[in-house]
C-alpha cells in the first residue's frame, strides 16, 4: 500500500512553511543590504548580482524542476525581496530626513 | 564594526541553496501527486487545494515580506511544479499507452 495523496500533501505543507521560513529570512538580509547601499549611496539593483544569484540557483538544481522553472522561480523571489528592500530603505531615508 | 553587504550575500546564498533543496523536494512530491491522480483520473488542477496552500502560506507569513509577496511567489512555485507534475503524468501515460 503505497502514500495517499494527503499524504503527499502533509509533506508540501511541511515544505511550505519552511519556504515561507526562509523567504522571510532572505528578505530580511536584503533589507539589510539595502540599509548598507543607502549609506553608501549605492543604487539597489545590482544586474551583476542578480546574474550570479540566477546562475548559483541553476548550478545548485537537480531537478526535477527545470532551469527555466528555477530561474522564473528565483525572479520572483529576488523581485519581491526588492521591493520590501525599496520600501525600507524608503521609510529609513524619511526617518532620517526627519530627524535633520 | 557591522557586518558588511558581502557578508549578507554569503547568507543569502545559503539560503538559496536550501530554497532550490525544497522546491525540488515539493516538485517531486507534486509529480508522485499527479501520478496518483493520473492513475485515479483526477484533473490535475485543484483550484481548492490552490487556494489552501495559499492560505496557510500567509498564515505562516510572519514578514517581512507581506501577503501578496508570498502570494506572488507561491503562485509561481505551484505553476512550475505543475507544470513539471503535467510533464511527468503526461510520459508515464505514453510509457503506459506503449506497454498496452
């Protein structure tokens, strides 16, 4: 007798709540890097950075997705991760702007 | 002395390593799916399911990346993991036509 379905799909839950885990933690170290670019006076995209991130997400792939799918994946990690980035580094720059 | 952007990086590329661990982890969870429901003549898609694994996803979410953040990248994970489920589902079926 082999898995169910739900079976299967308890283990995604499981997965999922870790990828959520994760995301955040990511996100929260790109809050970081764009709270240090901002003192630097860097912009905060960085298509170098981006490449690499991309090619270190495909080397790193075994399957059985594809590159393409972790590549479109990754897009779209790195894409929100930005934004929360921008929207930080945002409302630190109004602080400070305040606080002048 | 703070950490500095390189370090932050070296975080991130950790957690990316582990991001593309789990996803191929859940992709191979999701084709065992579809050959269950293959084998049960099930559609793949499962909007009810769609919406549940998006639901508990912001429930997890504890940010700093918000709702329709985790929202976006979710829809795009469940896209290509059943975009991989089809592919699977669809050459274990030829497999099967051809043993007829």
């Amino acid at each position: 007798m082999g898995l169910k379905i739900e079976d299967y799909r308890a283990e995604i839950d499981v997965i999922d709540g870790e990828l959520v885990r994760l995301l955040n933690m990511r996100a929260r170290l790109a809050v970081e890097i764009g709270v240090l670019k901002r003192c630097a006076a860097l912009p905060l995209y960085d298509p170098d950075r981006e490449r690499g991130v991309l090619a270190r997400a495909c080397r790193a792939n075994d399957g059985p997705l594809d590159d393409g799918a972790v590549i479109k994946i990754f897009r779209r990690i790195i894409g929100e991760s930005r934004r929360v980035e921008a929207r930080r580094a945002e409302s630190l720059a109004a602080m400070r702007d305040g606080a002048d």
